[in-house]
C-alpha cells in the first residue's frame, strides 16, 4: 500500500492565497495596539518604572516578528506558486518526451547482440517452436 505523494495546482492555489493575504493583512492587524503599547511603555519609563524599558522592548521585537512572518508568508505564496507553475511545464515536457521515444521506437525489436552480451538469449538465439 503505497502513499501518493503528488499535489495538483488546484490544491496549491487555496494555500498560496491564504499565505498571500496573511502576508498582506498581517501588518496592520498585529500591530494594531503598538502605538498605545508604545505610548504605555514611554510613560512608565519617564515615570522610573522599569516595566516601561520592558513594554518598549517587547514592543520593538514583536515588530521584528510580525515582519518576519509577514516575509515568510510572501515567499510561501511565490513558492507555491513558483512549485505549480514549474511542475505542470515539467510534466508536459516529459510526457513529449516520452511520447517523441516511444514514436522514435514503434517497430523497433531489441538488438540480439546486446541481449548476448548481457547473457539475456543464448548465442543460436532464442528456442523456437517445438524446440528445447
């Protein structure tokens, strides 16, 4: 019982639109309270609280995540849609090229002296009809 592996374009493309659109609604909806955060963190440090330094870092780190990710999520949907793309034109050229071989040898029987060599049939060749 084998697994099959393969995934069509049609599967892909749900899966590079949502990678898509995280990428592009990220930003905006996951720092949506930093500049109150900011503000917040600002006021606790001018009034000697160290938990101000703390909120501003936080805040300043969670930028550099929400960035990354939303990068993340831009070069799973070029990939994916990169994956599709170069699979379906790979697929098409081997399934020519298959098609090209198998013209190019319609007719053709294998070549008695290779199969010798290789000790596939004997010498005299194959037994015929009613021999041994």
């Amino acid at each position: 019982m084998g697994s099959d592996l393969s995934v069509s374009a049609e599967e892909l493309g749900p899966v590079e639109r949502a990678a898509l659109g995280l990428s592009q609604e990220l930003p905006a909806r996951a720092t949506a309270a930093l500049e109150d955060t900011d503000e917040a963190g600002r006021a606790l440090t001018a009034g000697q609280l160290s938990s101000g330094q703390a909120l501003l870092l936080l805040s300043d780190r969670w930028r550099g995540r929400v960035a990354a990710l939303g990068r993340d999520c831009e070069r799973i949907a070029g990939h994916l849609g990169m994956t599709a793309a170069t699979h379906a034109a790979l697929e098409g050229d081997l399934q020519g090229r298959i098609a090209r071989t198998a013209a190019a040898l319609d007719g053709a029987g294998p070549d008695p002296g290779l199969l010798t060599l290789f000790g596939l049939v004997p010498p005299e060749g194959p037994a015929g009809p009613g021999e041994a």
